[in-house]
C-alpha cells in the first residue's frame, strides 16, 4: 500500500532527496533541514514493518505535509517483514542475551531494502536517514544499502552534523514546525515484533524508565488483569491459528500483541553489546514475541530429536548476531534459513498458554508427531522398547568412560608404570 500527497505540484527541477521518516525527532528535524541546506525536494518514505494504524498513517502524511516534504509514501511491508525476518527468528527462538527478542533493529535492513527499490523507482540518487552516530542503527542502514545500491548517495545529517536532540527540539520550534510525540524526553520504535523506549534512565545501567514510559503495558501491574488461557497453533513453525481461528502470521501477531500486552508480558530492560562496539541499555515490549517464542520453544521439544535441537541452536545465535547487526544479506544467513526450515517439518501442533500479569505460562502441547506419544515407554514408570536388562548393561557401558578416567588418575597419584612404558 503506498499513500501519497503533495504540498507543491510544481515541477521540481532538483533531484530530491528520499529520507527514511519514522515521524519521530530526528526524522522531523531533517526534513526542513534538508529542504534548507541542500534546496532539493524531500520525499518522506515510512516503510510499515508493524504498529502503525489507519489513526497513526494518517498523522504521519499530516506531519510530513507540515514539515515541509513534497511527497509522502507508506509501504506496507509487514507480510514481508515476517516472511523474510520474523519467521526465522521464531524458527530459532532468537532472543538476544537471553532475553531481548530483537524487536526493533530486526526490521532494519528490510525499510532499507525497500528505501534503495523506492529510490530506483523515483529515479533519485540521494537518500537520507535520522540515525545518530551512537547507535545501532546507523549501521543496519547503511550495510543494506551500500550492499543493494553502492552508487546511491547517503546523508545522515544527525550523525555526520552531530546534533542533539535538544537542539533539533529547538530548530523545530523556531520554525514553528510541529514536535513529534515524546517531543525529546524518549525515543519510542514500534514495530510488528515489539517496542523500545530509550530515554535518560537507559544512558546507564542502574534504574527502569516510569511507569509512564511503557507503551504496551502501561499500569499492567498496578491494575493486574484476571488470567486468561488461550491456544495457538503452529504449523511447520510457523504461527497458523489462535484459538482454533486460522490467522495469517501478520494478524496473528498483532492480535496477540493486543491480549498479552495489557498483562505486561514480554516487558524488559536490555543490556548488551552493540554493533559499534560499546555497552548498550534499552527498554523493550514484546508481547507477542514473548508469547510466540516461548510457545514454539516447547513444541519444538516434543517434536524435535535432542541432536537435532542441540545443532540448531548452535546455529540461531549466530543468525541472530547477524540480524542484529544489519548483516541479514549475507549469504549465510541462507544457509542457516535453510536449516531452520528444514528443522521445522514437523513443528506442527497446538501450545496452551496460560496468561497471567508479567507472564505467559505453557500449559501443555500436542502434536501428531509427538516423540513422547511415539515410547511405549513411559519416563519414571515403565520400560517400553527396552528390558531392565537392557538398561542395567546401558548404564554401565555409558559410565565407562568416568571408571577409565577416574582409574587412570588413581594409577598416576599410586605411581603405577602406564601401559607400554616399562619401569626404571
């Protein structure tokens, strides 16, 4: 879907410039300045990769208009975000640090992607971004771009100029142009898989944000909600029902965004290393990425082989890290899209979730491939294709290489000669 509107219909001779715009500070305050300080046109461009409503798309053209740009253009791109990013994270449950579901920056590389096709279409060499030179994004940006389209031009006012966001609050005033929500207090991303919020309590590592910084769980502890139990289904991995409605991944997603949001499900702080290389801190909301990650982690465990789950996690940090990183081109990560999907032929079955204030609990799971159906054996009660025979002898055998060890350490602290070294 691509909106548009136009705030000058005079041919403009200049070529103009495409600027990336989330409506946020930094996007705002480039608009008019780049108007002023090249003289060239600026095309808005917001590439919709989740959380923006009919309500919000139409405060984003409104605000582009009265910034200044001649054109604005959203391109739905969430049924995409999640064919080629998402589902693979799912896939293998990638959280960062053991916590983070890479909410936001996973997005990046594909609005850039979509930015570089859009600029070919408008036959313009010029693009621009709001990232700053302390960030993460900076580089997912650029990476994509400069990989898709290494003759475009790019302008990154608010890191190469290095301003603040107080001055950019201040310019923006002065010219009577409109401020953004949040004005300068907080940067809020939204997107289809979560939300972050960074703000002064962010800059270190000791406290939270308030309680009226949070977007999705605002007040979700202060006025806990009753629990509620719902099912989800999944089919080869992928989310494919909730409830027993069948649901594209997209509506799902948001749909479950909506129920576990208010129960402050998926609310955390995380700290880790960025891709510039220092210490970073950011608050997030991911409720329906909690709810998803951690549903399919535990079909997958009654689906998978223990080989075949130990293999694949030791592939899905890694693709995580390159995501993270703005490196989603790489051909690697085909590579390990290939064996995520292949891991997930049989991730097919419902998850019952329990959901309750700060957290999404499994009930239990079933599937037609279930390896636990598949034992005549039940675990702690009874033998099944085995004889206790069999497994007095297996117990034996797997501890022969501890009696070795152990044997050999005993010989050396006694002085016993080893085998084939004759005595002096």
């Amino acid at each position: 879907m691509t909106s548009t509107h136009t705030a000058d219909r005079k041919v403009q001779q200049a070529e103009p410039i495409l600027l990336a715009f989330s409506g946020g500070l930094d996007t705002s305050f480039c608009v008019p300045w780049l108007k002023e300080t090249y003289g060239r046109p600026v095309i808005t461009v917001t590439v919709d990769t989740g959380g923006i409503d009919a309500k919000a798309a139409a405060a984003l053209e409104a605000r582009s208009a009265q910034l200044g740009a001649v054109e604005h253009h959203l391109i739905d791109a969430r049924a995409a975000y999640f064919e080629q990013v998402l589902k693979f994270l799912i896939m293998g449950n990638v959280r960062r640090g053991g916590l983070y579901p890479l909410c936001v920056g996973a997005e990046r590389v594909l609005q850039a992607q979509t930015i570089a096709q859009m600029a070919l279409s408008l036959r313009t060499g010029m693009v621009a971004h709001g990232c700053t030179a302390a960030g993460n994004d900076q580089v997912r940006f650029e990476v994509a771009l400069r990989t898709l389209a290494p003759d475009l031009d790019i302008i990154a006012p608010v890191r190469d100029r290095a301003f603040k966001r107080p001055e950019q609050l201040k310019y923006l005033e002065d010219h009577g142009l409109p401020i953004p929500p949040y004005g300068a207090a907080y940067s809020v991303n939204r997107g289809l898989w979560g939300v972050t919020i960074g703000g002064q309590e962010t800059l270190t590592s000791a406290g939270s944000i308030p309680e009226s910084a949070w977007v999705l769980s605002r007040d979700a502890f202060s006025s806990p909600r009753a629990p509620e139990r719902h099912t989800i289904g999944f089919s080869a991995g992928v989310p494919s029902n909730l409830d027993g409605e069948p649901m594209k991944p997209v509506a799902l997603i948001e749909r479950l965004e909506s129920l576990a949001g208010p129960f402050g499900i998926g609310r955390g702080i995380h700290l880790g290393d960025t891709v510039i290389g220092t210490k970073g801190r950011v608050a997030f909301e991911a409720p329906a990425a909690e709810v998803l990650l951690t549903a399919h982690r535990e079909l997958e465990k009654l689906v998978l082989t223990g080989k075949q789950a130990r293999i694949k996690e030791g592939v899905a940090q890694p693709y995580g890290d390159l995501v993270h990183e703005g490196q989603h081109l790489d051909p690697v990560c085909r590579d390990i899209e290939a064996l995520l999907v292949s891991s997930q032929v049989r991730v097919t079955g419902e998850v019952h979730v329990l959901l309750r204030p700060g957290s999404a609990f499994v009930e239990g799971v079933a599937s037609p491939y279930s390896l636990m159906a598949a034992s005549k054996g039940v675990y702690g009660e009874s033998a099944g294709e085995w004889t206790p025979v069999d497994a007095l002898g297996y117990s034996k055998m797997l501890a022969l290489t501890g009696v070795f060890y152990q044997r050999a350490g005993a010989n050396a602290a006694a002085g016993t000669p080893a085998e084939g070294v004759a005595p002096t």
